[in-house]
C-alpha cells in the first residue's frame, strides 16, 4: 500500500496529499514526508526549510511569494484547521490567477504541496492552529511579495467570519494585476 494517495486540485502542480495513517488505542502514526514516497508521486523537489506557525481563529496569513529564490511549500496543519489557499502567479501559465482552497487540518491529516510560481496563505478556522511547512529554498525577505488576500479580481472565499486579523505586511499587499509576477 502506498504511503499517499495524491489528490489533483483544479490548478495543476498543486495537490493533496493524505498520508498512510496508522491508529491504535494509543494514538496514531504517519509518516510526514518520505522523499523516496514523493519522487514515485512526481515531487522530487529538495527541502531545505521547515517553518512552524502559531495563530489564533481568523488570522489570516498571505497571500506570500518569493520573486526570486522562489519556494515550494508542502504545507500542513497538525492541530487546529486552517483554510490554505494557493494562487497561480506566473503569467505564462494557463491558470493564471486561478485560486484553490483546501482544508487542512490535525483531524483530517492532510497536506498541501503548492509549488514554486504560487502564492500561498492561510486562514485559521479553529480556536488555535499550529501549521508547519516545508520550504524548497531559504526566506529571502528582499524577494518576498504579497498579492492582497482581498483582491476583488481573484474573489477568494476565505469563508470568513467577520474581519480576518492581518499583519500589517499583509495589508500592505498589492492587487495582482499590480504585482510583480512569474512570467
């Protein structure tokens, strides 16, 4: 039996991942991340970071990118649930500007792999969410853009439920058609 199964999402790249989860009355086991497992579902991509995030119920995180020294994400929710939301920013692709949102949550044990040439973020949709990801290249803040988590063209539905709490980098964020993008 395989170790994922691997779930397409309407942006091509961008899958889900529900791992092998092994339950007793003790609890469970699964593994993460298993390079060999990943190259046989078509990641074969090099991690070099691993990020943990702690927020509250309506943080909202992003959207984030690296122009240069641009990351894939495999991200996870280990408690709580989160809405993880990745956006297509590359110009030349077929699906540029398209959005997929996927619940990830410590109940639900999924994980989102959201390659290079996306944006990503997050809304926390429980009381606390602890989200951990794995980064394909180093945070390089001179590179970092963020699109508007409220762009009225990309019409993300973050499910909110009153006012999202935003850093105030993220309310900084710049319409996509502004943005400086992938081609």
């Amino acid at each position: 039996m395989d170790a994922f199964r691997k779930i397409s999402t309407s942006l091509p790249g961008v899958v889900i991942l529900e791992p092998r989860v092994f339950g007793d009355v003790r609890g469970f086991f699964l593994e993460s991340y298993n390079e060999k497992a990943f190259a046989e579902l078509g990641i074969d991509e090099r991690f070099v970071q691993d990020n943990h995030s702690s927020s509250r119920r309506n943080v909202l995180r992003g959207l984030h990118y690296q122009i240069k020294q641009p990351q894939g994400k495999l991200v996870r929710a280990v408690e709580g649930e989160i809405l993880d939301v990745a956006v297509d920013v590359r110009r030349s692709s077929p699906t540029f500007g398209g959005w997929e949102a996927v619940r990830l949550s410590g109940e639900n044990k999924r994980m989102l792999w959201i390659p290079a040439g996306f944006a990503h973020g997050f809304r926390v949709l429980s009381a606390t969410a602890q989200v951990l990801y794995k980064a394909t290249d180093y945070y390089a803040p001179e590179h970092e853009r963020t699109v508007a988590w409220n762009d009225s063209d990309l019409k993300i539905d973050w499910e909110l439920e009153g006012e999202p709490l935003i850093s105030a980098k993220d309310q900084r964020g710049v319409a996509l058609r502004d943005a400086e993008i992938f081609e």
